[in-house]
C-alpha cells in the first residue's frame, strides 16, 4: 500500500467545541464511529450524546467528535499508525480483549472510513445518522463550493450537499447562518 484516503478532522468553524462533549482535534483522523452508540440506549442520550449520534465522525486520537470530514491522502505509514492507535484505543476505552482483536476491529474500521474517501482530496464529507427499525443508519454526503454564484464572487463557506442519498438539495450558506440570514 503506496498512498490511499482517510478522512481526517477539519473545523470550518468552532461550533464543534460546543455542540459536542469532546470536539476531535482538526488534522486528525477519523472513523465513523457508529460502534460507540447502542441502539437500544439512543433515546437516552442527553443533547451533546445526541448531536454526536446524529451527525459526528469519530477521532481515533481523542474519541473526540467532527461534524465534517475532509479527504485527505494518506501514506501507509500514516495508516499504519492510525490502525495502531484506533487498536490501542479500542483496548484502553473499549475493553477490547486483546490488541490482535483490536487490531482486527481497527482494520475494518478504516477500510471502511478510506472506502468513504472516492473522492478529490479536499472534499469535504458530512454524516447523518439515524435510528431506524431498531438499527443505527448512516448517511454520508459530499459537500463542494456552489456553481451558481458569481464567478467574481467569493465564498469560503458556502456549499451544496450533491452527492448521497435521493434527497432534496439543500443550500447552507454558512456565513450568514449565524446571523439569521441564511437561506
């Protein structure tokens, strides 16, 4: 394995530091993370457990949590140490029963994770996930710079969701979120 993608943390803005318990460090790797939540305890998080669940990519350094994600290309050494840490991680926070399971667990995770990133590096990716019928549900979109707006125009943060499930555009216009302006 010469060279590969693996999503890592990035902040657009510092609404992860309070919208989650423990906001991921940007630059770090991440996983989706899913394995954290039971489905049958859910409805028993409290308003940070719940903004995790629905829409955070797990870091494998801090088990802290990303709202967005961006692809970024990784070396196998770099892989390596993640599949390293997030193996050390799963002994030491979730009582995995030894590091050649754990190691097990990480490889799939981050297969997973790196099958996420089919995309440009640089792209940014966004998580929904759902309870349905009893079993947690993940939704995962690609987030690119808007192709309507002036070509003199520049917006650092303003995207449209375009690739993912059959759903309905939506436009988020970030700089004006926070001012009530956003469409």
């Amino acid at each position: 394995m010469t060279s590969l993608k693996l999503p890592r943390a990035i902040r657009l803005d510092p609404s992860d530091g309070f919208v989650f318990r423990h906001a991921a460090e940007p630059g770090e790797w991440l996983v989706s993370g899913s394995f954290l939540f039971d489905p049958q305890r859910v409805a028993e998080l409290d308003a940070k457990g719940r903004a995790a669940f629905r829409s955070g990519f797990l870091g494998i350094d801090s088990f802290g949590w990303s709202t967005l994600a961006v692809v970024t290309e990784a070396t196998a050494e770099e892989y390596e140490q993640a599949l390293l840490l997030l193996a050390g991680r799963f002994v030491e926070k979730l009582g995995a029963p030894n590091i050649e399971a754990a190691r097990a667990a990480a490889a799939e995770e981050l297969a997973f994770a790196a099958s996420l990133c089919d995309h440009p590096a640089q792209t940014l990716l966004a998580l929904h996930r759902t309870l349905e019928d009893g079993e947690i549900r993940e939704r995962f979109r690609v987030l690119l710079p808007r192709d309507d707006r002036p070509k003199d125009a520049f917006r650092a943060f303003e995207f449209v969701e375009v690739e993912g499930e059959d759903e309905v555009v939506e436009r988020v216009d970030l700089m004006n979120l926070g001012k009530g302006n956003a469409p």
